[in-house]
C-alpha cells in the first residue's frame, strides 16, 4: 500500500542521506540554505557530523557507509539491507515532504527504488552519480523514480536532457564554503613557513583509501625530502579517520583541524582522486593524481568505465592537465620521480596552474547551495 506523506502531522519534515564525507559537507551547505528560506524544516536522515551540527537526526553512523569498491561492497551486503529496511522505517514513520539523495549512487539508486514501491513521496537527487562515466544504464532508475535531478557540473546537464531527464545545473557548492585566503595567511594559521615550498599528502577521507595511499605519499616524500631537505611537509588528515593508528616522522605535520586549509596553501598536492582534486583546482594547487584500489575492484572498472581519466579535474578539462598514476602506477618510485621533476620546472607548475584557473570558470561560482535549496523546496 502506497502511504502518502503529505499530511498536517510532520510538514516540514526532509529526509537526506550522504554516505561520505564530502557529501556531509554539501548535505550540510544545503540544509543550512533550506532553513534560510524555512527554519521550520525538520531533517531526518544519515549524515555526517556536518550535517547533525545543522539539526539532521542522524539514523546510522555515516563512517560505517564509506564503503568503496565492488569487492569492498560485497563484504558489506548485510549492513547495507539493515541499513535499507532501517530508512525505510523511519521514512514510514516520519512520513517526509520529500527525500534528498545525495550522491552515493550504488546504495541511493536502489534505495529510491524501494522508496516508491512503498511510498508516494518526491525523491531529489542532489549531485549526480556519474553516469556519464559509467554504468549509463542507470538512466532508466533515474527516469522512473527521481522526480528532480540537480547537478553540479555543467555538461551534466545536457548530458542528461539527451537522455529525457530535465536535470538543472546549480554549480558545484565547493565555492559556497570558501573565502580565499593569501599563503601568508594560511602558512599563520598553519604554522608553516611561506617562504619555503609546501607538499601535501592528500591520502582520501576513507579508511580504506588511506591504508592504500598512505604509505605510498609517505614514502615519496621521503624521497623528495631527501632531495629537498627545505622542503615542508604536511599531511591532510580527513576527520573522519582515526589517525593514532599510524605514525609519523617528525618531519610531516598532521594537520587535521584544517585540511583543506593545508591544501590550499601548498605548491604541490599528492592526492588520492576524489573531491579534492576538484577543491585542489578551486584553489589552484597543482597537483598529482593517484588512486589504488583492490585488484578485483579495479578489473572491473576498468571494463566498465568509459571516461579516460579518473580525476574529476581532468574529466572536466577533457584532458590530462594533473598527472595521474593509478593502481600499478602509483608507487613511491613514479610519485616521487613525477613531483621531483614538477619542482624543478617552473614553468609546468606556471602550466599546471593556468589549467587549473580554466577548470575553475567551467565549475561556476557561488550559490550552488541557495539554487539547489530554492529547487528542492518548490517542489511538490
């Protein structure tokens, strides 16, 4: 039987899920932006700590949904069904005004499936999976049971009006959190010294992405240091780790407070391929990509993904404008000799940078937040 949510009881009520990190820091811009425009608005959901210090009543402990990678997933079948019959629950008894999916596509597809085999409820999906890089045939889901579709790059949006879903472009909500700050300002707030150059090791914001980057920065940095000893090193620490389980020479400083801080002021990031090789061009750090996944995982990508970089930076540059060196290529060996040979030439850093600047106009400015709220809440 189909309930509908449309009653006097909870009509304020939102229901939002992110799964990872950087979708609890835009789940939280988007939330702080509803309650701008209606602080009667209730959410319920899974968010990160982000997201709670806006007012989301978390369901589930958003650490434990930072599952990458096929054979990763498998592992975790049966959290996931607990996970999908617990929303389902709560949906049943909050009964939303609607449901915001952001992101996370392997578990929020199916669950939208689900969803509206039980419910009559508007589902928006706020950043898109990416279809246009693989598994293209999700479409059809996104067809039948996402009534609204916002995305955060601009050929998204006419990538998916070829296919007959009317997705709107809000920018990416990366600018909505970000005041510029200059390198002595930030090297202050750091304690690093802006006259000597900084490398950040950017190893992800998953545990298991860490485990697998983490000693190869580690290593290269060794190298470059050896190389370098004026060099200054600084590890962008994810909240979301618990890093005691690791230790570090003397001569990285963990920077966990303010890691995107780090990132901003370094003349070089190495750094795991995700969200922050997009904040890295926000901010015109340049860059090396790397990413290692299990070998499993990674056969399977490779016959499934269809875009040919992994980079969100260079997929939207259309070409390989940071260097990548993904699964057997990412060794210490290859991002040392790769940063070693960036350093020493300053006009591929001026390149890399002027590159960048041009990644930055395709994404857009402010107000990705407001627009995808305004969306979101004319909705019905």
């Amino acid at each position: 039987m189909i309930n509908n949510p449309i009653t006097d009881l909870t009509p304020q009520t939102y229901f939002i899920i992110a799964g990872e990190q950087s979708a609890d820091n835009h789940g939280a811009l988007l939330m702080a932006a509803m309650l701008a425009q209606n602080p009667d608005i209730e959410f319920r959901g899974i968010g990160g700590k982000n997201m709670i210090n806006v007012g989301l009543n978390s369901i589930e402990d958003i650490d434990k949904m930072a599952v990458m990678g096929f054979e990763e997933v498998i592992k975790h079948l049966r959290f996931f069904r607990n996970v999908t019959m617990k929303v389902l629950e709560e949906i049943d008894n909050c009964l939303p005004r609607q449901i915001i999916l952001i992101d996370y596509p392997g578990f929020n597809l199916r669950l939208a499936k689900k969803i509206k085999a039980k419910f009559d409820i508007p589902i928006t999906y706020y950043i898109s999976p990416q279809l246009w890089a693989w598994k293209e045939n999700r479409i059809k889901i996104i067809r039948k049971y996402i009534e609204q579709m916002l995305v955060i790059f601009p050929f998204e949006e006419d990538w998916y009006r070829e296919r007959e879903v009317d997705a709107k472009f809000v920018g990416h909500p990366i600018f909505d959190d970000w005041k510029p700050s200059s390198k002595e300002e930030l090297c202050k707030l750091l304690s690093l010294n802006a006259e000597k150059r900084i490398i950040i090791l950017y190893p992800g914001s998953r545990l298991q992405e860490v485990k697998k980057h983490l000693p190869i920065l580690v290593q290269a940095a060794a190298k470059l240091r050896n190389e370098d000893s004026t060099l200054q090193f600084i590890l962008g620490a994810s909240p979301q780790v618990n890093w005691s389980q690791w230790s570090f020479p003397d001569w990285i400083q963990v920077e966990s407070e303010y890691p995107q801080k780090a990132l901003e002021c370094a003349d070089l990031a190495l750094v795991a391929s995700g969200t922050s090789t997009l904040e890295a061009a926000v901010f015109g750090t340049p860059m090396i990509v790397i990413y290692k996944m299990a070998t499993i995982s990674w056969w399977i990508s490779r016959v499934l993904v269809s875009v040919s970089f992994a980079g969100m930076v260079n997929i939207i540059a259309g070409k390989e404008i940071m260097p990548e060196l993904i699964q057997k290529n990412a060794t210490p060996e290859r991002v040392f000799s790769t940063a070693s040979s960036i350093l020493k030439n300053p006009e591929k850093i001026e390149k890399m940078v002027a590159d960048l600047k041009e990644v930055k106009v395709k994404l857009k400015g402010v107000g990705a937040s407001n627009k995808a709220a305004i969306y979101i809440l004319e909705l019905k």
